[in-house]
C-alpha cells in the first residue's frame, strides 16, 4: 500500500478492535504510529540495525496473527514491545549459544571489574540536556555486555520486576539482581568518566 | 559490605523486598557510610536512566516497512489456509502410523505362530512319514535325519539291484527334503 492512511483522531484501542475483525488498514495505522517505538527496543537490545529491523518486523507479523488473544490489559503498544522483546532475548540466545564465552566476559559476568569500581557520588548528568543525555546513555549501552544490557533495559525502561525478568531471561532471580547491580555500577561509572572527558 | 548486603540494599532501593525486611535495611543503612554511598550511586544511576531510554528511528521508510510486513503477513495466511488439509493429512498419519505398525507387529505374530505350527505339524508329520511304492519295478530306501533335518529317498531298479544283491550301486533318483 503507498499511501499511510493516517487517522490521527481514532484511538489504539478502537483499530484493535477493528484489526481483530480483520482490518488490515487499521493495523497499518497501528504499524505507523508505534513502528519507531518497537524498533527502538529492538534496537537497544540487539544493537545492531538489520537485525532490530528484521525483528521488529516480525513482532508486527506475530502481533497480527496473535491480536485476537490481545484482551487489553495493557495497552496495545506494551503488548507489542512485549513481544518484540521475547523475539529478542530468543535471538541473542541463539546468538550466545553460538559464540564461546570470552574469559573477560566470564569476569563482567561474575562481577570482577564492576566490584572493583570506585563509587560514583555525584550525578554525572546533572545539567545536560535530554538529547545529550540519552546519547551518553545510547554510549554507555552500548558497552555493556548483553546479559547487563538486557537486564538494565527490561528494569529500567520496562518496568519489570526481578521475577519477571528472571522468567523472561530464563534465570534465576539472583543472576537478575547481580546483572543488574554490576549493570548499574558500570553504567554509573562510564557516565562518570564521560563526564571527566567533558571537563578535560 | 559483602555481595550479597549489596544485592539485598540494591533490592531495597528498588522496592522488591517485603515490608519487614525493607525496614530492617532503612535501619541498616542509617548505621552505615558505605551503604548510604552505595545506596547514593543507585539512585543516581535509575535517576539519570527514568524516562531517557535512547530514542531510535527506523531507518528506512514507513511505506517499504509495511509493504515487508503486509508481505509476510499474507505470505502467513496463505500457507495458514493451506494449513487444514495438511494439518488433517498430517494428524490422520499422525494416527496411522501407530496403528500400521500395531497392526504389522500382530501380522508377524500371527504369521509366525502359523510358521511354527506348521513346522511342528510337519515335524510330527514327519516322523510319521512313509514313503508308498506301489512300482513293481522300483525300490526304494529312505534315509531320514532328525538333527539335520534332512529326509532322502534311494530309488533303484529292483531287476538290476536285487540281481547284484546292491541296492545303493546305482541310484536312479534321489531326493531330498529339507
């Protein structure tokens, strides 16, 4: 189809309903308004473009053939994220399978370098402005191995609690609160040393 | 403060641990400089992290976006309503092949039983055997073996054999049964 029929005026809740009579324009309209959203969580986890555009398309796809089970209890554009992020933890498990662990990713892993940071003790952001900021953040996820990444973004953008994390990653609740604690000290300490770098 | 002392502030800073808990850990950590830095650093890090999830844009346009997912979706539906008749052809062997083989065990069993009986009717058939001449002019001598299961019958001329007093000097025929 080349032309996006906008309805900017119709809610979410309204082209779901529509979508499940099988509506397909008004899934487009759906697909228009939350495509950057979806991928932009792909994105941050996959770190990688080709990969976050191939899987957030295919939530689109799972989230067509899935709408008639969507009941709304959440809203429609959390539904989907949530789905686009099980396509994800499935991939970069595919992907951890393949690749050998690394004897310094075992150390991140355990905590090794993170134990040993100093403690950050005053805010590294204070008086950037939001663009700035999230592109220092945008850097330092970047960094991050993806058992710390994915932890830190299912706990802090998505609001999960540890057991739900723990059952989306497939591990024990105690690994999430360890990824999370070292993901935490790292990113506070690249924040800390992206600042020192603004200074000098 | 051990690693798990950290975990357990790390908890309490996000609300995950239980009422009694958490108050015994407020408690804690007004005790403790190094837990109120550590605590400190926590709550900076989810500070800085609320509501500044790094924004992405897709990088390609909208309509192509969509055209792959319409694609797809199609793509989806079409093998989906190919799907029954090959859901049905796939249970219906699903149920088959237990079945098949069930009943091909049973053929074998039966089969075999009907085998072996008949090779034991057979056996007691023949001990039973006798071999009926009714020439004049022939004779016959039977040789059988049980072990080997082997069963031989001499025929011989009776004018020339008996005339020589050899029944076994030149056989006309012979035959085995195994």
């Amino acid at each position: 189809m080349a032309t996006q029929p906008e309805k900017p005026d119709v809610p979410d809740e309204k082209l779901v309903r529509r979508a499940q009579r099988g509506d397909m324009v008004a899934f487009e309209v759906l697909v228009g308004r939350h495509r950057d959203k979806i991928y932009a969580r792909a994105f941050s986890m996959m770190r990688n473009e080709d990969e976050a555009v191939d899987l957030s398309q295919e939530a689109w796809v799972k989230g067509w053939q899935r709408l008639k089970q969507f009941q709304g209890e959440s809203s429609f554009v959390t539904w989907m994220t949530r789905i686009v992020i099980n396509l994800c933890l499935d991939q970069l498990r595919k992907q951890k399978r393949q690749r050998a662990e690394s004897i310094e990713h075992l150390e991140e892993e355990l905590g090794g370098v993170e134990r040993q940071m100093p403690t950050v003790t005053v805010n590294p952001t204070a008086g950037l402005e939001r663009t700035e900021l999230r592109a220092r953040i945008d850097r330092a996820l970047n960094l991050l191995s993806y058992e710390h990444r994915t932890v830190l973004i299912l706990h802090e953008f998505e609001d999960l609690e540890y057991k739900e994390i723990a059952k989306r990653m497939q591990c024990s609740i105690g690994t999430v609160m360890s990824r999370l604690f070292y993901a935490r000290r790292k990113m506070a300490n690249l924040m800390a040393s992206y600042k020192r770098e603004e200074l000098s | 403060m051990n690693l798990e002392q950290q975990l357990k502030l790390q908890a309490w800073v996000d609300g995950e641990l239980p009422e009694a808990e958490a108050r015994q850990m407020a408690a804690f950590v007004q005790g403790q400089s190094e837990a109120q830095t550590l605590v400190g650093e926590l709550r900076i890090t989810k500070g800085f992290l609320a509501g500044n999830e790094p924004e992405a844009k897709l990088p390609e346009s909208g309509d192509f976006y969509w055209s792959k997912i319409q694609r797809a979706i199609e793509q989806e539906e079409k093998v989906a309503a190919r799907a029954p008749g090959a859901s049905w052809t796939f249970a219906w062997r699903r149920l088959m092949a237990p079945i098949s083989g069930v009943a091909l065990i049973a053929f074998l069993s039966v089969l075999s039983f009907n085998v072996f009986r008949q090779q034991s009717v057979d056996d007691g058939a023949n001990l039973l055997v006798e071999v009926e001449n009714l020439s004049e002019d022939i004779g016959s001598i039977s040789y059988r073996s049980q072990s080997e299961n082997m069963f031989v019958v001499y025929l011989y001329k009776k004018d020339v054999q008996e005339a020589e007093n050899d029944p076994i000097a030149e056989p006309v025929d012979d035959t085995f049964l195994q």
